[in-house]
C-alpha cells in the first residue's frame, strides 16, 4: 500500500490557512481530521484534553465537505475545520457531562445554539474537552473524571475552568475550540497555554444550550491559534438567537466584515487605557515583564496609551464569589436525582425525597460545586441577603461603572491576563482563596458584561506563556481583535 501523500504539518495550520489550503485541493477535509485524530491517540493520553472523541461523525462530516468542494459548491471559512467543544455546550444525541458526576450518563437531546451555528458553516466537531466540574474552577482539576495537563509544561496546569479546550489548541490537537468564560475560564487557560481566548459582550453570543453556571455572567467564546481565527470563529457564533432572550445584536446592526478585516487606518485612532490596578502589587515581574514588551509592540504601530483607573477592582473577586454562588444555587437545583439523576434506578432504600437528594446530589457533586450551593444558599437567605447578595450588586455596579467612565477616555484598555503563569498540578487545589485569586484580572470584566480577548505577549525561549488582556466597550470585540490582529501581524511578521 502507499504511504499517505505528505500533507501540511497540524502545528502549521491554521483555520485560515485550513481554509485557503482545502479550496486549492491541497489536501482533504477528511485527510485533516484523519491527521487530528492520530495525533490526538498519540498525544492526549499524556494531556487529557479531550473526554470524549466524536471520530466517526466527524468523518462522516469532513466527507460531506469534501464532496461539496468536488461539486464547486461554495464553502464558508469554518467548512471542514476540525474544532473541539468543551463539554459545558449541548450536542444533540452526545453526552455531554458538565465534567460531573451528576451528568455522567447524560446526553443531550439538542443542538446548543452555537454548535447549530457551527454545523450551518460546516465546521467539523473533533470531540468534547475537559472542564472543571460545572465550569467552577481555573485548573480542571475540578473535574470528576481526569486532569489536563498544560502542553508546554506536563507539571502545570492549562488553567481552566475550559483547559481541556486551550491544552486542544495548544497542543494542534484541534484548530480551534469552544471554551465559556463565567469569570475568567477562557481567558486564563488562553494565557496559561500560549493561544488565543475571547470573552465576548455578555449577550453577543446565545448561551441556548450551554448548561449554566451564573447565568449573568456566562459567555461562551473562541478559542485560537491567532486573533485573526479568533474572529473568525467569533463572527460564526455572534447574533441574536430568538431561544436567548439575553441575547443581542450590537446596537449599530450585525457584527460586520471588519471583525475579520480590520480597517488599520481606523485601528491606529484608537487609544489604550493602561489602569494602575492591574499592574500593582502580586503580579509576577516575568509577566510584568512580557506584557510591557507587548505594550510597547502596540505603541510602536503609532496607538497611543493614557493611564486610567478602575478604582473598585479591588472588590470584584469578593462580589463574584457572592454573585456567582447565588446564581450557582439556583441553577444546580434542576440537578434534584429527578429531572437528572445519576442514578436511573433509586433501588429499594430510597424511601423519601432526602434520600433521592443523598443519593444523587450528595454523591454526584464534587467538593467545589457542593462549597458554591452551599455558600450561595447562605448568601440568598433571609437575614443574609441584604448584607451578603444586595451589597455585592452594589459593588457590581460600582465595577461596571468604572469600565464607564473609563471608556470616556480611551477605546481599549490593556492589561495582563493574570498575575502568574501556570501553577504547579496540585499547588492550589488545598487553598480555595488562593485559586480564587488567579482570576482577579478576569473577573471584573465579566461583572461588567463587556468584552475581552488574551493574547500572548513575548515570553523568553523556554519560559512559559504569559497573556495580556485587550478590554473593549459593549458589542465593540471589533477594537480589541483589530489591535489583536494589527499585533498579530508585527510579531508574526505577516
Ligand atoms: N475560575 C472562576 C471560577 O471558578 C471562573 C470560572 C469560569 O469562568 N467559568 O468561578
């Protein structure tokens, strides 16, 4: 038999190049998936991004592409690209666990709004990724079946809570993913694993579909190997979806060309806000280092930066650990052993509705999810919720204001992803605070709903990644990938 023709290398391609390299018949749809998988078997049993690998309909899928493109039909850009999903979205007929126990034997009966999205353009789904339990995490170590392990350092941590999703493009074990950012959990694995990751607009993307943790703050959003593929994926899965009712499209119409093709003229306009807080006390000087050196990659292409300032970060972590727990508690509840139960037969000692709990929600939920329900229940209760719930609302808005006025002054701000590189496996899993912290640079964002995007900033040969933030105004992801995608091209050197 011949051995297979030589095809690009997985570590070169990119959905662009995927794309322009499929139309001239370079290589098969097929050919590419065929070449993820046998990476995968051979790579990601070391990793662990993957839980579960959908081979045969993706193949199946990659055919179908394959044959519209020998019938010249036309194809979209995302046609044929391999992507990975986390497990948190709904794929109808597949399981789909929320890395829990509670879901273990689950399978969904619908299509996500963004996986329908996605099969509309054709993309191929390589399989679901690794989560913390529920999206509660930023190691996934969280989750009840595996960890994963960081690509560029087997001993750390990708991040999380969608690790299993940035360990996937990280590792060329997919071309890009699908990750949720609840407070953080794209953009910290982004950093943590040298990719792209965008949070975008709360709102800008339908979470129909997507098994909720703190439902004001959930976005789902796209994982890359570039900010230009970022927007690619982005300008797939944004819109109004009519089963989101908190879904939206930006004021001024749809999300247009320019996400993928900036304008650089009117780029270069923009101004950067640069704010104190995030640069204080706690951050590493390796990522103070290497985000300073991006800084001045983007100052060098004539954007100007002004100093601002985001007087109440300091409060954000303690009001999303109020908020998110609150919302946490009630949204778990549907996993009640009834609507969902793990186990599908209570068997005889099972006498009343405590023992149906004790059964699935006392042997289904981890220790993280069970802290969460616990704290938010506290938080929600009579005597408690005006100290504990309203206050933390306040503070919340305190936050989104600060990004207001801020905004008056600058288009963008600039910022790090977060004040370390990735932790050690098991360095913070005995210390929920300090796990918490890794997402103070995160957290504030997604309190005030607006859009952002890490990206790697210049590291030393052989250190590990570290990220910076580009922040934007609501529904603006068009100014912050524009700068992403004008950096992109200075560093990349294309
Ligand atoms: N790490 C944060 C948490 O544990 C963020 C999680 C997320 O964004 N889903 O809540």
């Amino acid at each position: 038999m011949n051995a297979p023709a030589p095809m690009t290398s997985l570590h070169e391609l990119t959905i662009k190049t995927f794309h322009e390299g499929l139309l001239a018949k370079k290589f098969s749809a097929l050919e590419i998936t065929q070449a993820f998988f046998r990476r995968i078997r051979e790579q990601d049993r070391t990793i662990g991004a993957y839980l579960a690998l959908h081979e045969e309909q993706a193949a199946m899928d990659a055919e179908r592409v394959d044959v519209a493109l020998a019938k010249d039909e036309p194809l979209g850009m995302l046609a044929g690209a391999p992507l990975a999903i986390k497990d948190l979205l709904l794929m109808k007929g597949e399981r789909t666990t929320a890395g829990s126990k509670i879901l273990e034997h689950y399978t969904a009966s619908y299509d996500a709004g963004v996986i329908a999205r996605l099969k509309a353009e054709q993309a191929i789904f390589l399989g679901k990724t690794n989560l913390d339990e529920f999206a509660m995490g930023s190691s996934t170590e969280n989750s009840a079946f595996q960890i994963t392990r960081n690509p560029h350092d087997p001993e750390r941590v990708p991040g999380g809570s969608s690790g299993g999703s940035a360990a996937a493009v990280a590792a060329h074990l997919a071309l890009g993913a699908l990750g949720t950012d609840t407070g953080g959990s794209i953009r910290e694995p982004a950093a943590f694993c040298g990719v792209v990751g965008l949070k975008p607009t709360y709102g800008a993307v339908s979470r129909s579909g997507l098994i909720a943790l703190a439902s004001s703050l959930d976005q789902i959003g796209p994982f890359a190997a570039t900010v230009e593929d970022a927007a690619i994926l982005f300008r797939a899965i944004a819109g109004k979806d009519p089963l989101d009712a908190t879904s939206a499209d930006p004021p001024d119409g749809g999300y247009g060309d320019e996400l993928v093709h900036p304008d650089f003229e009117r780029v270069r306009k923009l101004v950067v806000g640069v704010p104190e807080e995030y640069f204080g006390a706690g951050v590493e000087e390796d990522v103070l280092r290497s985000v300073e050196q991006a800084r001045k990659t983007i100052e060098s292409l004539k954007i100007s930066f002004k100093k601002v300032s985001l007087p109440h970060t300091k409060y954000a972590v303690a009001a999303y650990y109020i908020i998110l727990p609150a919302e946490v508690s009630a949204n778990l509840a549907r996993f009640d052993g009834i609507r969902y139960s793990r186990i599908p037969d209570l068997g005889p000692h099972v006498k009343n509705l405590r023992d149906i709990y004790v059964r699935s929600r006392g042997k289904g939920f981890g220790a993280e999810a069970k802290r969460r329900i616990i704290l938010g229940t506290f938080v929600l209760s009579s005597g408690y919720y005006d100290a504990y719930y309203a206050k933390a609302q306040q503070v919340r808005a305190l936050i989104r204001n600060d990004f207001v006025e801020a905004f008056k002054e600058v288009d963008v701000i600039f910022a790090p992803v977060t004040p370390t590189p990735a932790f050690k496996i098991g360095e913070k899993t005995a210390d929920p605070l300090a796990m918490y912290l890794s997402d103070i640079f995160t957290i504030p964002a997604n309190l005030a709903g607006v859009p952002a995007v890490a990206i790697p900033a210049p590291t030393p040969e052989g250190a590990l990644p570290v990220g910076f933030q580009l922040i934007g105004k609501p529904f603006r992801e068009a100014d912050i990938l524009g700068i992403g995608q004008y950096y992109e091209r200075i560093v990349r050197g294309s």
